[in-house]
C-alpha cells in the first residue's frame, strides 16, 4: 500500500487501540446461540431420522438405500449424503444400527 493508507492506518489504530474486539464464538456463548453449522447438522440428522422410520416401501427410502451407484464427474466432491452423515454419527460416538433404533 502507499504511505498514505499506512498513515491512516496507523492513526486508526491509535484512535481504537482502546475497543475491544469481541470474537463471534465469545457472542454466541453469551447468548446461547449455536454455530450454523450445528444447525445444518441437527436438521440433516433429523432428515436420516425421517428417512430410517418410513416404510420399507417408501419411494423416497428405497431411492436411499439403493445409493449412487455411478462415477461422478471430474472436479465433483467425492463426499455423498451418507458419508457425511456417517462422520456425524461417528463425531457423536452412534452407530448407524444405534442412530436406527433411536429413530424408531
């Protein structure tokens, strides 16, 4: 940058050297707020709930557990719906036979 922009931004800093920078996680802590992320998981979670207490006969269960049985293209994440929820399971210590029994 120029002489310029580091002038300023050297009286900035001198000017609000005093305030003190709040980190978002330190916000959400206070407020009882969960990271987004979390959210996302939960609801997903949910989702395999729904899907592991349909019927047998379900179209949309018979489509999950045929799976993807193709090659996915070139430059596409390798990751699928059930991969990612199995590291899910997995973080939370649940088997896929557990997280069964506890959707029934």
């Amino acid at each position: 940058g120029s002489s310029i922009e580091k002038k300023s931004r050297k009286r900035l800093k001198r000017r609000f050297s005093d305030v003190y920078i709040v980190q978002f996680a330190d916000i959400r802590q206070e407020l009882d707020i969960k990271p987004v992320s979390e959210f996302f998981v939960q609801r997903q979670l949910g989702w395999l709930g729904h899907l592991m207490r349909m019927k047998d006969t379900a179209q949309e269960r018979r489509v999950w557990e045929a799976g993807n049985k193709f090659k996915r293209k070139i430059r596409r994440p390798k990751n699928t719906w059930d991969g990612e929820k199995g590291k899910f399971l997995k973080n939370r210590g649940i088997t896929w036979k557990e997280a069964e029994r506890m959707a029934a």
